[in-house]
C-alpha cells in the first residue's frame, strides 16, 4: 500500500517538476505591457492605471530597467492574477445580495423603521 502512494507521490513530482519547466520558459515572455495586458485581459491602458493608481507597485510588480523602460516581473504578475480574479468573485457575490426595493415599499419601510 505505502509503494502504490509513494509511487503517485513520485508521479506528483515529476509532473510538477514539468510544469516548472513550462512555466519558466513562458515567464520570460511576460515582462511587456502589451504581454502582461494580455495575460491579465486587459488593455494597455488599464496596465497604465494599475501602475499610476498604484495597483502595481515599483520593484513589486515592475522595475524601471537600464534603458529606463518599466519591465514587469513575471511571478508577481501570477500572484496579481490569481488575487485580482478572487476580488472580482467577491464583488459578484455581494453584487448579488443587493435587494432593490419599489418606491411603495421603499415609503413603507421607511415608515415602520
């Protein structure tokens, strides 16, 4: 029984080790504001936004490089996907949980509270 589980664990590793490989070689491709507007679905002017707003922070999410030209930092940007992606689910959920009263009702309630 504990070969069969240390086998899947080994099977595990290995196809996270191959994933790690993949992954480096399409980080590099991320460092461009029209790569990263890509990845993230946005445009590139929203990229400006986050980086004027300070959504993206200096050395955090980008570096300005030797030939002053901002580069964004790949690993960064994943985690800012994957928190970005929860806070639009959270918004969604409280978006539905918004009861929208009629003008009577409205009157009514008003009354009583």
């Amino acid at each position: 029984m504990f070969e069969s589980l240390e086998n899947i664990l080994k099977q595990i590793t290995k196809s996270l080790q191959r994933l790690e490989l993949l992954i480096q070689l399409l980080l590099p491709k991320l460092i461009t504001k029209s790569a990263v507007a890509k990845f993230l679905k946005v445009s590139a002017e929203e990229i400006n936004d986050y980086i004027e707003t300070g959504e993206f922070k200096l050395n955090e999410h980008y570096i300005i490089n030797e030939h002053n030209k901002i580069e964004f930092i790949p690993e960064a940007l994943i985690e800012f996907k994957m928190n970005y992606i929860n806070k639009i689910k959270i918004i969604k959920k409280k978006e539905k949980e918004k009861i929208v009263l009629s003008k009577v009702s409205s009157k009514i309630l008003k009354g009583i509270l």
